[in-house]
C-alpha cells in the first residue's frame, strides 16, 4: 500500500511543477518587451513545464492503474 501512495504523490508532484512552470513560462513569454528578441529562457522554462506535465499525466495515469490492480487482487 505504501508504494501506492508513494507513486500518487509523485504524480501530484510533477502535475503542479508542469502546471507552475508551464504558467510561469507563458507569462514570462506575454511579458517580453517587444523588440528584446526571442526569450529562450521562457520557452526552455514552458516547454519543461510540458514535459514534467506529461510525465505526471503518465504517472497518474499508473497510480490509477495500480490501484486499480490492487483493488481487484485484495477483492475490494
């Protein structure tokens, strides 16, 4: 049960890291002057966001599947 909630919470973890440096990211990239260039610190920083996203998406979508498992082994 232990590595249940283990692995949910590492997904909750990387859900909102992904959603603050996505958000992070977007805004930093609205507020850019114009005519400074292209900010690639902000687009490194949201597309990092997307990916962590992604990889909490994956692991949320394991936990599930790992409860799910343990559900129906212990007939719950």
């Amino acid at each position: 049960m232990h590595h249940i909630r283990s692995i949910v919470t590492l997904a909750i973890v990387f859900l909102g890291l992904g959603f603050l440096l996505t958000a992070g990211g977007s805004v930093w990239t609205i507020l850019t002057p114009d005519g400074t260039g292209v900010n690639f610190a902000a687009g490194f920083m949201y597309m990092g966001g997307m990916v962590i996203g992604i990889a909490g998406i994956a692991l949320g979508v394991a936990a599930l599947v790992t409860v799910a498992r343990a559900a129906k082994r212990f007939g719950r």
